[in-house]
C-alpha cells in the first residue's frame, strides 16, 4: 500500500529484469566460465542455467552505481545468445528473438529491442564465432610456443582456421543463407563487413603475418575470397561431413600459395625483360 | 475477458485510499494544472475532459479522418508496426476508445499467425493425414494464436462507439472492453506483453502516475508505446501547423460536430504537452529502459518507446 508522494528516483527503483538476474548469477559463479566451449548442439536445452556468456561486473547502466546491475547491453546478449537455439525453427527471425527472451522469463515483446529484420541476431552469432575462432588461434599458439605442438605451415594453418571457422556454420546451415541475404542489405553491410574484415585480419595475425607493405591488402584480399567462395560452396554441399567443401578449400589455398609464387616470378620475368630492352636500346644508341 | 478487474479487496482498497490521497492532496494544496490555455484544479481538469469527450465520442472518428486528412491512419499503422507483435501477445490499450489500436492490432496478428502456420506446413511436408488435419483445425481454432487486446478507456461514451465498431466491423473474438482510469488500472501486476497509449496520454492529469501504472501492469520484459502529438522544432512548419491548428480545426469541429470548444481545448492540450525529450525523461523516471522516440511528420506526432527491464 504506498502512497506514492513522490516520483521514485531511477537510482532506487528496483529494475524487475537486470538485479534479479545478477542475484541468479552471484550463485553459480563457476558454472559460467564452463559455458565458454563451444558446443556444436544448438538443442543443448538448459534452461535454468542462463548462458551467460562474459558477464563482467564493472557495467552499470545510465552511469549510475555499480556492480551489482548488467547492463542493457548484457540483457540484450543474453537474449540473442538465448535465441539461437530457436533459430533451426525459426530461421533468422523477430520470432526467434521473441522465443529466445521467453526462455529467459521475459515478455515476448522484449524482442521490441531488436531490429525487426533479425539482423541483431545474426551479427550477435557472427561475432561470436569470431571470438571463439580467436580463443581457439590463441590456445594453438600457447601450444606452439610451449613447445607442445608443431608450428604448422602457413597454408596448413589456413586451411585449419578457416576449416574451425566454418564448421561453426554447421549448425544453423540450413537457415544460414537467409543470413547472408540479410547481412548483404545494405543497412547490415557496414557492420558486416567490419565482422568479417577483422576476422580474416585476426587468422593472419596468428598465422605470423607482419608484413607492412602492399602484401598486406593482398593477403587479406585472397583470404577474403577464400573464405567467401568456400562458405557458399559449403551452402550446397549435400556430402557427409561436408568434405567436398574442405576439399574445394585446399585447392583454393594451394592455389593461393602458387600464385604468389607465380606472382614472384611474373615479376622477375618483368625485370629481366625491361633490362634486355633497355640493353637494346642503348646498343641502338650507340650505333 | 478473463483479465478483467480480478483483484482482490486489497487492491480496491489501495486504489480508494490513492484517490482518498489524490484528492485530499489536491483539495489542500488546490494544485494547478492546465486544461488547454486555461488554469484549473486537477477535479476541475478530469471533468471537463470526461464532458469533451462525451460530446466527441459519435463523431471522434469522422473528426480524425478531417482533422489530419486520414494521415492518422497512416499514424496508428506505423505504430503497430512498431510494435511487432508476435502470435500469442497481450495488448493493453489504454485511452483505447474507439478501438483504433486494437483493431490493427488484431489484423496483424492474424496474418502473422496465418503466416506461421503455412510456414510450420511448409517445413512439415512429411507429416502424416492425420497430423496435417490436426493442424488445420487449430488454424480454425486458434486463427489469433492466443493473443488478446484489452482496450481500457476511462469514458463510457468512447467505449460504446468503439463496442457498435467491433460489431459493425466483424471484430469479436480476443477483445476485452474495460472501464478504468489510466491513473490507477484495474489490473493486475505484471500482466501485459505491451502498453500502448495513442493520443490518449496527452488527456491524462498526472502523467507520471500514469506512466508508473503503465510500468505496474507490463511484465518484465514488456515495452510501452505512446503515440502523441508533440513539438515541431522546425519553424517554418511549426508556423504553418501553428495557422492549421488554430484557424482551421476549430472552424471543422463546429462545422461538422457542432463543437467549436472541444476542438479548441484539443489544439490547445497539444501546446501544452510536454516535447519529446521531456517526455522521453519523464518516461525513464517511470523505471522503464532503453527509452527512444521517433518523430512522424517532422515532430507533430512522436511514438516513445520504453522496456521494462
């Protein structure tokens, strides 16, 4: 019963949705870091344990108090997060977010929050893959630098990162290219490109890449369309395991490495022949 | 229907002891407000809404469509696509009325469902006799998917037009009509999928208790949508909307509803409504997250947006 004299200032007002879910999270603080593997079952059902993903306690929101509040943009992630798994039924969809913030005990008008287009969702999962692609290129190089692992040449380790990067498709496959035509609108194109640029920028720098001249673009602009050209063949591939896709994405590496041979050599041919005119030029000359 | 007033002797007694405080607070303190240009007390204020729109409520309909030039259609259309509803959403509509909101709302929702089941089907294409005619009858049963609209209006005149609407319309199944003060709702908490106040909040005396009802009902999760005339910042327009609101509505109230006043307070309360950003703050003090507007026609109609989070 409050007769409520006042407006209640924003800084008391208990937020029905963000505390009460960090009180969830303040008892099984250990149970989150394991949620970090990947795991290619997108039914892995676990509804009372909420995936909460990187939850870090500094956030606050509308730059009041402190830790014990997420943030909008936490809430948001976990939605997303929590969608995914409705997105083999629904496709990349307003409904798939709709079911995702169900999961989570919120209103299916939460979904409000995202774009209607569900391009939210599918950069959401683009920028997760990146994320764990990099854990993963990171954990192999701890592994290299220990001495435990071989330091793999670079069209092997290519071939691998960007094999591990697809294969982060495979669950979602079959609604994967409604993603794509979503992610080519061209309001989604801004941010997509940039997913995808600092990904193919990431492999490299894993790979040793330092180079600091022109072979800079070159190598990013060939991984691009390496990577671009493998993940639509693997949208119609139908054999098991997809192995003609990582088949195609050998050639086209070995292809990759051979043109920068050839690459060398066109030049060295160049030079050699702009010096025999040169030669005959001058021989002219001087007749 | 089953979300009408089902709370208990608790409830009506805090909601009588809030009117008892309301009340004796105004009386003490004769606090001020504004009824269009005029300065009244809030008693003064409530009643003579309660008597503008009694006098409206036959005609509200064919005086929107000449006021605005039928672009308040194109309004409450954006609005619910907004809103976005899925199958399975609970609309509250407050200052519902004449059940604009909620009829589009009912249209969509059913094409969204309709378009859910053909997908269902689509993607089934290897299911028994039996299964696909299961699911055709729960087309037949279900053509909303569980959705419902409440629509809650504070004047009994209003709600009547909008009753011989839905009637007159074909609309019956997932709609409620209910009495009730947007002050002070007579629901229960943590019910709605989604509050939605169109050209309604501009009527009400405490905006802000409003609003915090609005944050009662919804449950978490739920988003606030109001749809509202508000300011016009570039002055060319500003000018001309100032000359349309002035010279022509009233002259259209008298001519076609016999009400020269009540379309005067009209053009008058839009004046005196906060702009958007105030409003916008004074949402946010309400509790809700993640609070925008976007502003139709250059800011003479503006939709604000809040989650309860």
């Amino acid at each position: 019963l409050q007769c409520q004299l006042y407006p209640p200032q924003r800084a008391f007002q208990a937020s029905a949705v963000l505390r009460r879910v960090f009180d969830e999270q303040k008892k099984e603080p250990l149970a989150s870091s394991s949620q970090h593997q990947f795991n290619s079952h997108p039914a892995d059902h676990q509804p009372e344990q909420e995936r909460q993903g990187h939850c870090p306690s500094y956030t606050g929101q509308g730059g009041q108090e402190s830790e014990d509040y997420e943030s909008e943009e936490q809430l948001q992630h976990r939605i997303l997060t929590a969608a995914l798994e409705f997105v083999p039924e629904h496709g990349w969809t307003a409904e798939a977010i709709a079911e995702g913030a169900k999961t989570l005990g919120l209103s299916v008008a939460a979904a409000g929050m995202f774009h209607s287009d569900g391009s939210d969702l599918i950069l959401h999962f683009v920028s997760e893959c990146n994320t764990k692609l990099s854990e993963l290129l990171e954990q192999e190089q701890k592994l290299v630098q220990l001495g435990e692992a071989e330091k793999k040449p670079t069209d092997q380790f290519l071939k691998d990162a960007v094999e591990a990067r697809l294969r982060m498709l495979i669950p979602y496959i079959e609604k994967w290219p409604q993603a794509l035509s979503i992610l080519l609108l061209p309001r989604n194109i801004p941010s997509s490109l940039n997913l995808l640029t600092s990904m193919i920028d990431d492999i490299w720098q894993y790979a040793g890449d330092q180079s600091t001249d022109f072979n800079w673009y070159t190598r990013r602009a060939v991984l691009t369309g390496i990577y671009n050209t493998t993940e639509l063949v693997m949208l119609q591939d139908s054999s098991p395991d997809f192995d003609e896709t990582w088949r195609f994405l050998e050639n086209r590496v070995a292809d990759a490495m051979s043109m920068g041979n050839a690459a060398d050599q066109v030049r060295s041919t160049g030079e050699a022949v702009v010096q025999g005119l040169m030669g005959a030029a001058v021989t002219v000359s001087n007749v | 229907a089953a979300l009408c007033p089902c709370r208990a002797v608790l409830a009506l007694r805090g909601g009588v002891l809030r009117a008892l405080c309301g009340s004796v607070r105004g009386l003490a303190a004769g606090t001020q407000t504004h009824f269009g240009f005029q300065t009244v007390t809030e008693e003064e204020r409530r009643e003579k809404i309660n008597q503008v729109f009694e006098s409206v409520a036959k005609k509200y309909d064919v005086m929107n469509d000449s006021m605005t030039l039928g672009i308040h259609r194109v309004w409450k259309d954006i609005l619910v696509h907004k809103m976005n509803p899925s199958p399975g959403t609970l609309l509250l509509d407050v200052a519902g009325g004449t059940g604009d909101i909620a009829f589009r709302f009912i249209n969509y929702v059913r094409s969204a469902r309709e378009r859910q089941l053909q997908r269902k089907l689509r993607s089934h294409q290897n299911l028994s006799w039996q299964e696909i005619s299961e699911s055709y009858q729960e087309e037949q049963c279900k053509p909303l998917g569980d959705s419902q609209v409440v629509v809650c209006d504070i004047n009994k005149e209003m709600l009547k037009v909008g009753k011989q609407k839905a009637q007159y319309l074909g609309y019956s199944e997932g709609l409620s009509w209910v009495l009730g003060n947007a002050e002070e709702l007579p629901f229960d908490d943590d019910k709605f999928d989604v509050y939605t106040i169109a050209f309604g909040i501009r009527n009400v005396t405490r905006i802000d208790l409003a609003l915090q009802e609005a944050y009662r009902v919804l449950k978490p999760g739920g988003r606030f949508l109001c749809l509202e005339f508000s300011h016009v910042s570039n002055p060319v327009i500003s000018r001309l909307y100032d000359l349309y609101s002035f010279q022509v509505i009233p002259v259209l109230g008298e001519v076609i509803a016999g009400d020269w006043k009540s379309y005067q307070y009209l053009v008058e309360s839009i004046r005196r409504f906060p702009p958007q950003e105030e409003l916008k703050a004074m949402i946010e003090d309400a509790g809700f997250f993640k609070v925008d507007y976007r502003n139709l026609n250059l800011g003479i109609v503006a939709i604000h947006s809040g989650f309860k989070l």
